[in-house]
C-alpha cells in the first residue's frame, strides 16, 4: 500500500505570479469599463474619466506582462497556471487592442485637436464658454500660424464649403443635419418672435466610446446673389491630440451638407 502511494506524481505547486496576473487584468478590465461608462453617463468629470481609464489601461498593459512572466515561469518549473496566465495576456490584449489601433493611428496624424476651414478668420466659439465643466480646457481663440501650417499639409482638403442655396436655406440644412447626428446645440436656432435660422450654430459632439464631449462651430456667410459659404470648426476640449477626429468630424459633415444641398 504504501509502495502505491510513492508511485503518484508529485501535486505540482501553482503560480503565484500566474494567478496575480489574471486578478490584474480582471481589474484593469473592471477599472476600464467603469470609467467609460461613468464618462458616458456624465457621472464624473470628464478630465478625471479620461485619467481613470488611461490608469486602467495602463494597468491592463502591466498584467499583460505580468501574464508573459508567469507563462514563463509555468513553462519552465511545470507548475500549475498556464490556463490562467494565458487567460490574463488575452484579456488585457483584447481590453487594449482598440487603443492602440488609435493611438497608432496618432503618430500618422499631426497634434492638431482644433481643425477649421477658415485659419485666418475661424469660426468663434462663444456660447462654449458657457457649458464648460471642471477639467475641460478653455475653448481656442485665433489659430496660430504653425498650427495653420500643419493643418494645410495634413488636410488640404478642409475648405470652405460653397452652395447654390440662400444662407436661410443652407441653415436649415446645418440644423437638420446637426438634429440628425444626435449633437448638442448650445443656444437658439432662430431668431426671436420666429424670425429666420440664425446663420452661426455652436454644438457639442461626443465621441464614441468614451463620449467625450468636443466643441463644433458653423458660419454661414452670403457668396454672391443666391449662394451661401459655409465654414466650420471642431475642437476637442481634452487633450492636445485627437487623432484625426475633428477633421473627420468636418470632412463628412460638410460632405453631407453638401449631398442635401445638391438639386
């Protein structure tokens, strides 16, 4: 009998290091979602939303190699963990593949958070001013000759959009579209005692994962007899980069107002 006892494996020990990487990355995972929703909601500010969830990426990264180590160390020592280890690396590779796809994205783009069509004289933000919350920055001024510079390299296609339709019309074609994409409007669309569309509208976008919110500005100025000019302006309120979103926030909306305009 005892003869038989000898003869059983030994119980190998488990990785001490394998089962931390997984409580790591659960948490990351946690912490991450946690923040995004809570920034959604609008339950926290924003800065301090946007902070939490780097913290839980950043911690997601940190499990990922903690994961890589005790993979390691399982392989080499025969101890218990693998499963667990392996589990750790694939929750923190899928909570972190979306963000790295942005952030690689980034260093194809120039730092340019505030994209206008008009550089010399961009549409302003005014109302703005007035819905902005602890942590936002404060909304840009004039837009600097550099920034004006990289902008034209990195986007020259940002221009002014011009219509074949009255700057009345062409406002209620702004409005319609800004109702449609689910923006914010900061202030009245018209003037008092039903008068016309006003021919300047400020709005907030948010963005879509984290929504967070950034400042979007409209002009619309006469182009001869019949023809209105349309600029516009989008500026992210945190960060000093936004990874091409205001650009593409004014490429398709202009590219859109200029579909419902057409005949």
């Amino acid at each position: 009998m005892n003869l038989m006892l000898d003869l059983k494996p030994p119980v190998r020990p488990r990785s001490r290091v394998a089962r931390a990487a997984l409580t790591l990355a659960l948490f990351a995972l946690t912490a991450t979602a946690f923040a995004a929703v809570a920034l959604r909601a609008g339950a926290v500010e924003p800065f301090a939303g946007f902070v939490a969830a780097l913290a839980g990426l950043g911690l997601a990264a940190f499990a990922a190699l903690v994961g890589v180590i005790g993979a390691v160390i399982v392989w080499r020592t025969g101890a218990r963990g693998g499963v667990r280890a392996l589990f750790a690396i694939a929750i923190a590779a899928a909570l972190l593949a979306g963000p790295a796809y942005v952030a690689g994205r980034a260093f194809q783009k120039p730092r340019l958070p505030d994209v206008s069509t008009d550089l010399a004289d961009p549409p302003a933000f005014t109302r703005a001013r007035l819905d902005r919350k602890p942590g936002d920055a404060a909304p840009p001024g004039a837009i600097a000759h550099a920034q004006a510079e990289a902008q034209k390299a990195a986007y020259p296609e940002i221009a002014p959009l011009r219509l074949a339709v009255s700057p009345e019309e062409a406002a209620g074609l702004v409005i319609g579209l800004i109702e449609q994409r689910g923006w914010r409007l900061l202030g009245p669309t018209s003037y008092p005692r039903g008068g016309p569309p006003r021919t300047s509208f400020e709005a907030t976008a948010r963005t879509p994962v984290l929504g967070l919110s950034d400042d979007v500005a409209i002009r619309i100025r006469p182009d001869g007899e019949n023809g209105s000019r349309v600029d516009m302006r989008s500026a992210a309120r945190i960060g000093a980069a936004d990874f091409g979103a205001a650009a593409e926030r004014v490429r398709s909306f202009l590219a859109d107002l200029a579909a419902a305009a057409a005949p």
